[in-house]
C-alpha cells in the first residue's frame, strides 16, 4: 500500500495543483469579463449605442437612482437613455470589480462641456449587469438636469 502510495502521490498532488491553477484563472477571467462589461456600458453612451448597452443586461435588469426605484428596462430607455444624446465623454477614476459586483467612480462631460462626478454600483450574472444603481455626485449629476 505505501508503495502505491508513493507512485501515485506526485500525480495527485501535480493534478490538485492543476486544479487550483484551472479555479484561480477562471475566477480571474470572469473578473476580466466583469469589467470589460461595465466599461462598454460607458462606450455605448459614448457612441449612442443603445443596441450595444441592452446587450450587456441581463434578464429581469434593473435600474436605481435617487430619482428612479428598480425601474425595468423598459422605463429605463425612456428615462436614461436620452442622456447618451447629451454625453461627450467618460473618464473612469476607479473601478473595483469583487467577484459578480463591481463600483465605478467617474467623471462625464456632456456636449456643452459640463462635468459630472457620479459613483456606480453593478450586480453581475453570468457577465451580464443584473442591477445598476447610480449615485449622483457633486455638479449636474446627470446630462439632462437643468440645474446647474
């Protein structure tokens, strides 16, 4: 049995290595796959994509804000999507990806040069963006206010 033992311990210490190798780089892909879909939500504002920006939503998304409480897809074109129209551009400060969730701080000019600094929380399933809540910061908070 010892002698067993000894020709088969390298191979099963050499696969559980394996193993835990194949778990880590698969946790680290889907965190790369996790950020690269929250990023493209900001491309497809960038490019009025509204096409590219429903792909990365999941079945039964939805949306918060101060001004809007777990609104569906459908109320979330209507309400947000017309921002895109007035965005120039997005610089991404930090955006810190924890498994299936993910927070994004971030500064947006709109067309006419305003600035906006909001923070952006994510939920993620199977690398789609289940919820997205939005936290609006100091300035214009979003495109379409009028306030200043």
């Amino acid at each position: 049995m010892k002698n067993t033992l000894k020709k088969i311990a390298p191979g099963c210490l050499f696969a559980i290595t394996l193993l835990l190798l194949t778990i880590n780089c698969s946790a680290q892909s889907g965190k790369e796959a996790n950020e690269k879909t929250v990023r493209a939500v900001y491309t497809a504002y960038e490019k009025k994509d509204w096409n590219l920006l429903k792909s990365l939503f999941a079945d039964g998304f939805n949306f918060n804000s101060p001004n809007d409480d777990h609104i569906d897809i459908v109320e979330y074109k209507k309400r947000c999507w017309p921002n895109a129209y007035n965005i120039k551009s997005f610089q991404i400060d930090k955006l810190v990806v924890d498994g299936d969730n993910a927070f994004v701080l971030y500064h947006g000019w709109t067309l006419d040069g305003k600035e906006m600094e909001n923070t952006e929380y994510f939920t993620l399933k199977d690398g789609k963006i289940k919820e997205f809540t939005c936290f609006f910061g100091p300035g214009i908070s979003f495109p379409n206010n009028t306030k200043k």
